[in-house]
C-alpha cells in the first residue's frame, strides 16, 4: 500500500513560501518603536560673538545652556562675547571643543578660568561655573592656545 503525499508536500511547501515572504516583508515596514537619529540643533544667536578668527563660532541651545561650538577652532586665537542688552546673559554657559585643536582655553569676565584641553579624545563640553560671569558684565573674553603654558 502506498500513499500519495504529494499534495501534501505541495502546500506545505506553497505555505512556507508564503510564511517567509510575509516575515521578509515585514523587516521593512517602520515600526514605531525603532529609533530614529536627532536632528542637529539649530543655531540661534543669542549674544554677539567678534572673533579675529577665520572660523565661525556657533551658538546652540543645549537643554537649558548656550552652548558656544569651539570645534572649528584651531591654532591661537580669541573671540569676545557681548550680551544683547533686551536679552541679557543666559543662565547658563558651555563650550564645545574639539581635543588636539588647543591646549587650553582661558575665559574672562568677573572671574578667570583656564580649562586645560585634552590632547586626544572625542569632543568634551567644558561648563562654566556660575558667577564667573553677572548679569552686568559687558562681555566675555576667549582665548585659546596651542601651549598650555602661555602667557595670555
């Protein structure tokens, strides 16, 4: 006795096909809980920044702090920051920078900080203590430089 099972082996092979296709289909509908990259921030100009360098410094929001981007920046050099008189100084201050560009950047305003820069490394925030800075200061001076010992 011999039984025909080609029928059989037929459908399961057509319901197997059919299984795959739907599960191949479905790796390239969006699922909602994927994650999707961050768009960049939007610069904003919320103080005025004169720079004697040929590198724009950009300013971002970055949460509740104006974030200055000091990674185009390279060499010696400085930058001064002016408040706008109808929108005062924000909270607070934080800089972007670029390790191997600089060695050390200095800023001056009621109080002095020198933030010495990593040699290697991926790019470090460095934050600005609050009352280095007052809501009177008129402006901010950045330098930075190549030799951490320079006399500035």
């Amino acid at each position: 006795m011999t039984y025909d099972t080609s029928g059989r082996s037929r459908s399961r092979g057509t319901s197997l096909i059919v299984a795959l296709s739907l599960l191949l289909s479905a790796c390239a509908i969006h699922w909602p809980w994927r994650h999707r990259t961050k768009p960049p921030p939007a610069p904003v100009h919320y103080v005025t920044v004169s720079s004697d360098s040929s590198a724009a410094i950009k300013e971002y929001w970055h949460r509740n702090a104006l974030q200055f981007d000091l990674t185009a920046l390279s060499g010696e050099g400085s930058a001064t920051l002016s408040q706008i008189k109808t929108v005062g100084w924000p909270i607070r201050l934080e800089f972007l920078v670029r390790p191997g560009s600089f060695a050390r950047l200095e800023v001056v305003s009621a109080q002095r900080v020198v933030f010495e820069v990593p040699a290697q490394g991926a790019n470090l925030v460095l934050k600005l203590a609050p009352g280095v800075y007052l809501p009177d200061t008129e402006s901010i001076t950045l330098r930075w430089s190549v030799a951490d010992d320079s006399g500035h």
